[in-house]
C-alpha cells in the first residue's frame, strides 16, 4: 500500500477508533436509578430534598393528529394513577387546530380527568405572562442576546405550545411536577408513582422510551433498535452521578415547576428542546434520576419518514451544542463534555467506512505474507474491530431485553432479533448519513422552526388493550 494510502487509512482508523472509545467511556459512566420498589412510595423517611409533591401536571402537545391515537394514550393515563394527591391531564393543542380540538372533546366524554388548554397565536395578549418573565430572568437568554433578541413570534410548534401552557400555570402550582409526553406516548402504570419517589433524591426524573410497533416494517425495526441502544441502554448512563452535561428525551420526563420558571423555561427557537433544555438544568445544578419503566411510543413507518423524524433530531443537537452552551454558564471544561453527547451518532457515518475497512486490513494482513500495511496499523485495525464488536454486543444485548417488554411470543422477538442482525445494522448505518448531511445543512441554515411532525397511526392500540 502506498505511503498516502497509509496515511488516509491511519486517519481513518484513528477517528473511527476515537469515536469507539468516546462511546465505550459513555457507557462507564454510573446509571443513577430511581427506586421503583411500590415500598418506596410509603417510606416517609428516605429525606427527601423537599416534600413530596401533591399535584403533577402532565402537557399533551398535539397536532393534527387521529383521535384513535390520542385515545390510546389516554388508556394508558388512565390506569396509571397518582395516589395521595392530584393529578392534571392537559392538552394544548393550537387553538386554530379545529379538528384535533374536535378529537380531543369527543375523547373527554370517555376520559374526564383530560383538559383542554388551546394555544393562541403570539399577538394575543395573554402571552404578555410570557414576555413579563423573560424580561425579568437573564436565564432565558434567547430573549436577552442575539438575533432574535426580544422576538415574540415564536415559530408554531411543540415547543411554543409549552412555553404558552407552563407560564399559564406555573403561578398557581409552583411547586407541582411538571411532565409531558407526545402524542402517541403510552405512560406505563408505575409512571407518576415513581416520579414522586424519585424526587426525593433527583431534581429531574426520565424514563427511557422503547418502541410498540418494533415489528410493522423493516423501517420500524430498525428505527426501534435505535431507542434500543441509545435511549434504553446508552442513555441512562449521562446521569453519571451529576457529573456529566445530560440532554432529556423530550417526553417522559419530570421537573418541579418552580426549578423551570427560574431557569427562564423553554427555549423556542431551537429544533428540538430535548438537549437544550437537560443541559441548561445540569448547568445550574439539578441532577436527573432514571426510571427504567419505559414509555411505549410508535416509529416511523418508512425510511423516508425516519429522515423527517432524525434530521430534526440532527439539527436540534448540533443548534444546542453551539452558542446556547456558553449563554447557559458552561465553562470550556463542561462544554467539550456536552459536544461529547453527539458523537455516538457521529459515529453512525464513519462506521460502515471504519468497520470493513478495518476487517479488511486485517484479512489482508494475514493473507498476505509482503504485509500489506504497516505492523502498528494493524494493531489499530484489531483494536476497532474488537471495539465495533464490543459496541455491537451491548445493544445486541440491549435489544434482546428490551424486546421482551413488548413481544411476548418468543417467536417474534426471534424475528425482531434477526432484523437486526449485525450485517443489518451495517447497511443501516449507511442510511444515517441522510439525515446527519440534512440535518447539518438545517443547522447552518438555521432551519426547523416549524414543526416538521411525524405521522402517528395508533400502532399500539392492540398491544395497549391486550395490556388492559
């Protein structure tokens, strides 16, 4: 092999392996677990931060979606009850959403605890609530610096629709737990319960997600793979013992009202609020406890509507990592911590390129007596390849217990499991790059202020009512 050739395939094999070792420290990182044992709940002598909370409210973003979507998720916040206190249901659609309004007042004649809070547009003066807080806290820095230095026509989506919703009830509860979830989230029954326990110890409760429809197409198995082995297996391991910058899932999540209005609530002009949000929460102090209960959601269908979902996601993290982390307090230190969060899905583009380049090094080293690339070369191929199968063997055991949360036949977890088989998985990877390039591109634009939704089509109705 020529000396450039070496050289190109050195680097290669460096970055590949730097990502492998990024990854593989993430997961040596203490998972702080919320204790899930029903004990918990009555044992009054646990010293908790602060008094257990009597009141949760939970916001139910929504747009343009089925009512049979929508009334799953209410079955599944119907079983799961707060004992010893009160429980709020609350969604906030926009108010110009006719028919989701429509759907959701037909569903309140089965489900009575549900509420309905629309959401106006931006000139309405009741969003003046809004603007009087921002312009009292330096935390909501959006508001204070920049270009969009005291804009108030937010862009209409989910984000804006909480911000309305959270400063509409954060005077009269300030010291309720806060939550939300999407659309097509089905909370499991221990989902309040725990929270409550877990805010004894934590100052931000997550519960992982995974996903029901795991066996509709192949999209949708390997989309649910992704939950599998980043939000169910890597994830939980960013609490860290408060010792690392963690993002929230953007759904099944808990924080006390009264910490959110004085870090100036939810920044609107991002993407996605899920990294932003966590981060800024780490910076000033509140740690995050997990719940290994998951939320049972849906995935996309098809490829091409993964793309919309994870470019989204892309452009979120990447708008997130920037600027906002040093308008937030981060020092430099915590800052390159924070940009280490995204490199696991970096990692998803030089991966196919890394993985047979490496295997073929290897192969060719021992086929081929004249060496076909220097001794230390080699040994850096050997290391990624033991590295790649190290990673692979974690979420391939990841996804085998996760799977058991939602087919109960062993046959089809057999089936799930051979979807996503590691060779599988390598062409999948390929796929990423789509939405990394699009989503990179919406970052450097500064696109995604519209909320680009994903399709829902209630895909765990059966697997909701065979639970009930």
């Amino acid at each position: 092999m020529p000396a450039s050739a070496q050289a190109l395939y050195g680097v290669t094999q460096a970055a590949y392996m730097a990502c492998l070792l990024v990854v593989l420290w993430l997961y040596t990182r203490p998972v702080d677990l919320v204790d899930t044992d029903p004990a918990s709940f009555l044992d009054r002598d646990a010293g908790p931060k602060r008094p257990d909370p009597t009141e949760i409210i939970l916001l139910y973003p929504v747009l343009d979606e089925l009512e049979a979507t929508m009334r799953t998720t209410m079955l599944g916040l119907q079983r799961a009850e707060f004992p010893g206190g009160v429980r709020r249901v609350i969604a906030i659609p926009n108010a110009d959403d006719l028919a989701t309004m429509a759907a959701l007042r037909a569903i309140q004649v089965d489900f009575d605890f549900l509420e309905i809070m629309p959401i106006p547009s931006t000139d309405d003066p009741s969003w003046s609530v809004v603007w009087d807080a921002w312009e009292a806290n330096e935390h909501a820095y959006w508001w204070h610096v920049g270009k969009r230095l005291k804009e108030r026509a937010l862009p209409p989506k989910k984000t804006r629709q909480l911000v309305y919703a959270f400063y509409a009830l954060a005077e009269d509860s300030p010291e309720a737990l806060l939550s939300y979830i999407d659309a097509d989230s089905v909370v499991p029954e221990d989902y309040f319960r725990t929270a409550v326990v877990g805010m004894r110890s934590f100052d931000v409760i997550q519960n992982t997600n995974v996903a029901g429809n795991l066996m509709a197409t192949l999209a949708s198995s390997m989309f649910a793979m992704d939950h599998m082995s980043w939000d169910g297996s890597l994830y939980p391991h960013m609490a860290a013992n408060g010792n690392h910058p963690y993002y929230v899932l953007g759904k099944g999540l808990f924080f006390r009202i009264s910490d959110l209005v004085e870090l100036g609530g939810f920044n609107p002009w991002l993407t996605i609020e899920d990294p932003e949000i966590g981060m800024r929460l780490w910076t000033n102090g509140r740690r995050l406890g997990i719940v290994r209960s998951p939320l049972i959601e849906e995935v996309p269908k098809t490829f091409p509507d993964g793309v919309t979902q994870r470019k989204r996601w892309v452009a979120g993290f990447f708008q997130a990592l920037g600027a906002p982390l040093t308008l937030m307090g981060m020092n430099w230190r915590s800052r390159l911590r924070a940009r280490l969060n995204i490199v696991p899905c970096l990692s998803l583009m030089i991966s196919p390129i890394g993985l047979a380049s490496g295997i073929w090094a290897l192969v060719a080293a021992l086929s081929d007596p004249t060496r076909a690339i220097d001794v230390p070369l080699e040994a850096l191929s050997f290391a990624t390849v033991a590295a790649t199968a190290l990673v692979i063997a974690i979420a391939q055991l990841a996804a085998a217990r996760q799977a058991r949360l939602v087919l109960r036949s062993r046959r089809k977890r057999a089936r799930f499991m051979a979807r996503v088989n590691p060779l599988s998985m390598f062409a999948y990877w390929l796929w990423w790059a789509i939405p990394m390039v699009i989503g990179f591109s919406m970052y450097l634009a500064d696109r995604g202020q519209r909320w680009e939704r994903t399709d829902k089509h209630d895909a765990n109705h059966e697997l909701v009512r065979e639970a009930r």
